[in-house]
C-alpha cells in the first residue's frame, strides 16, 4: 500500500468536495448536462468523491476501478441506446475516469476518453475544476452529438444533477 496515498485519501473529505465545488458550480454543471442532453441520445453522470475508505485502499482499488463501481450503483448503463457515460473524479489523487457504455464506447474508443481525462486533469491541477468538468462535457458532448444525434423523442433517462459520494 502507498503510504502517501492512504493518507491523502485519510485526510480526504466532504468539505475538499464542497470547497473544489460550491453550490453555484454544481449547478452550472447540472444544467450544463441538461443542456448537452439536449442535442444527443447520451445521458451523462457527474460523480466526484473526496477519497476512498480504508478498506478500499488497503484492498488498493483503483480510481478505475471504483469508477466502474459507481458506473454500475447509479446504473448508468441503464440507457435505451447504451450511451452513458460516467465522468468520475477522485480528488485525493486528483483523478478522472470516464466509463462509458458498450454503445458509445464502441464507437469512441479508450483513447479519445483517456484525452479526455488527460485534459481535465490538467485543468483540475491548475485548481479549476467547474472548468475542468465544464470542458469534459464540451468534448463529450460533441462525440456523442456525432455518435448519438438527437432524432425525435429525446427522453431524460437518467438524473441531471452531480453526485457527491
């Protein structure tokens, strides 16, 4: 077990959350994915999470790993067309994952997620993260308008506003 990473994820807690992003930016995240839903058959999820528990770390899950986890508990994949797409960031190690379902990441790929993540991460190291998120979602958005164009009916399937774990 890396000794600076559990106490990174120790000291981690909901406040980081709150400080990295307040009310006001939640907010300006959720209607940016109700917006962005707005022109696509994807559903998008915003989760992030101050650190992991002790028995996570000393099983040594990874941010993947528990990306997946949480892909499945806010069952995001539970999509008419298999277009979700998790966008999770574990701030003790200042880590994003996308996960994406097997429609959309059929036709995207890992690499164009990992540039993606690649970017945010960047922006979240720069110490912004409403910008950071906000970016993710323009470059989602703009894969899944090619990929999953809005044709008709365009229900909301999934829930819009950010989750805090």
């Amino acid at each position: 077990m890396d000794g600076l990473r559990f106490f990174k994820h120790l000291l981690a807690g909901r406040w980081q959350v709150a400080r990295s992003f307040p009310r006001d930016s939640m907010a300006r995240i959720e209607s940016a994915i109700r917006q962005s839903e707005s022109c696509h058959l994807g559903e998008l999820r915003f989760a992030v999470e101050a650190g992991l528990d002790w028995p996570e770390l000393r099983a040594g899950l990874s941010s993947r790993q528990r990306a997946v986890q949480v892909f499945s508990d806010l069952r995001v994949w539970d999509t008419e067309h298999n277009s979700g797409v998790l966008i999770y960031l574990l701030l003790a190690d200042r880590k994003v994952e996308i996960v994406a379902d097997r429609g959309i990441h059929a036709r995207v790929g890992e690499k164009c997620w990992q540039s993606i993540c690649h970017e945010m991460e960047q922006r979240f190291h720069a110490g912004e993260f409403e910008n950071g998120v906000l970016q993710g979602l323009t470059a989602i958005t703009a894969l899944l308008k090619t990929h999953f164009p809005a044709l008709g009916n365009n229900p909301d399937e999934l829930p819009n506003h950010p989750v805090t774990l």
